[in-house]
C-alpha cells in the first residue's frame, strides 16, 4: 500500500510458443521458444541435460544474441548473464550474475559450452553450471539481439571524470542497464519514466534491495546515446562497462517527434 513501483516490459509473441526438436538447425536439444524477431527478443523455456554437452538449442531469434539471461526455475541458483563485450577474442565462456555485485566469472568451460560457446542466428548453449545446465532442472532464458533504432548491447571506457564518455546507440534510451567489468560492483538501471528530463538522476539497481538513489547526477539520455556526467565508479570509473540499451519505439518510427 502506498509504495511506488516500476516496470520494464518486453513483448514477446503473446503467448504463442514454437516447439524446436533435437536436430532442428544442428541443436542437440529441445527447446520452446516464444519470439518477437521484430524487436529482437525471444523467452526460451527447457530442462537441463548434460548428457550431451555442450547443450545446443534453438532460440527463435533468427539472428544472433548478443545478451541472454538464464534462470533456474526448479532449483535455486543465480541469474546467470551473457554479454558478447564480456567476452573478449571470442571466449564465449565467462558469465555475470545479475543478483550480485561479482565481476565476471573465470573463462570456466560450466556456463555455455566447452572450449567456445555456441552462438549463431539459430542457436545458444551451456554446459554444465548449476545456473544453465543441470539434469532435470527447468529452466527459462531471455534473449536479446540488436534491433537497429530500437536496441543496443555494448561497452564503453569510462573517463573516472564529470565530462563522462558519450556512448552512441542510434536512438534515444528509455531505459539503460550498466555493469562494470574487471571489478566488484552494482547492475545500475535508468530510465526515462522516472526521471523525464536530464541531468538523469534516478537510479535502481538490479542486484541490491536499496531504495531509488536520486542523489547524484549521473546521465544525460540524448537523441541518439547517451553521455554520463560524473565520474563515479559504478558507471563511469576508469574500468569497462557492459550495457544494455533500449528505446521505446525504433528510431524510424518517431522521426515525427
């Protein structure tokens, strides 16, 4: 009662789902997936097996995912994070988590594959961690590919000073998620709802229960990135950052704005 709230929402396919087999696009196992191509965004639901990895599945993209997002269902475990910029000269294998502050987690073969990680238009996989791959355990991914206009997953090097970097993303954020990479430190979330004019101030973040901080200002969301204006470590130290990025609408259908 009386608490206020936020939501971010992704729309899916309203609630049809495919069903994709062992052998569908060279996947070793079965998936189902429910995918909006259009906006780059597909859940995939399966039940863990190590019998045969790597786990190769179907994703529904059509394209391939540059951030996926997996969760036990079954069991208790950690929202395990891929991110393309947190893995350098393709070593597909170091994972993030979105319920802690940690830095990425050794280049360990458990979360996506064996010795690289399966990634293309089709299809995704992981090994053997508890948080992707484990018998009998269910469980769900989100995926996310780049949409021209629309979204954007990337990193940048922060400047550790109040004339912050400028990131380009094509379009206007609406809502925006950083993580430092190299280091312990928070998931930190903006976006235009609660904070409708810059400097942004309004900050969330994904893995602490700390209420909303509006103490500092942090960014300017402008027309086609967005550009941080004060050296704090969480979002603009001297480290590299991962992010993701979204508008509302792709670019080509707001021009008239």
């Amino acid at each position: 009662s009386s608490s206020t709230n936020v939501g971010w929402i992704w729309k899916a396919n309203g609630g049809s789902t495919t069903s994709h087999s062992s052998g569908d696009n060279g996947a070793n196992h079965a998936s189902v997936s429910q995918a909006n191509q259009t906006a780059g965004f597909s859940i995939v639901t399966y039940t863990g097996d190590t019998s045969g990895n790597p786990t190769k599945m179907n994703h529904g993209l059509g394209k391939t995912p540059r951030m996926i997002i997996v969760k036990s269902r079954s069991a208790s475990g950690s929202w395990a994070v891929y991110h393309e910029d947190m893995n350098p000269s393709s070593s597909y294998n170091h994972a993030m988590f979105l319920d802690t502050d940690a830095d990425k987690a050794s280049a360990s073969n458990a979360y996506w594959g064996s010795n690289a990680m399966t990634l293309n238009d089709n299809l995704f996989s992981v090994n053997n961690s508890t948080e992707t791959n484990t018998n009998s355990v269910t469980y769900v991914a989100y995926c996310f590919a780049e949409v021209d206009g629309f979204s954007k997953f990337g990193s940048y090097t922060g400047t550790g000073t109040s004339d912050g970097v400028f990131v380009f993303t094509g379009f206007r954020p609406a809502f925006l998620m950083t993580k430092l990479v190299g280091a312990g430190e928070n998931w930190h979330i903006f976006d235009n709802k609660r904070a409708t004019y810059n400097v942004v101030k309004a900050r969330l973040i994904a893995d602490d229960s700390v209420v909303e901080n509006s103490n500092d200002e942090i960014i300017d969301f402008l027309s086609n990135g967005f550009k941080f204006r004060e050296g704090n470590a969480g979002w603009n130290g001297t480290g590299t950052y991962i992010y993701m990025a979204f508008a509302e609408m792709p670019q080509k259908y707001s021009l008239a704005r």
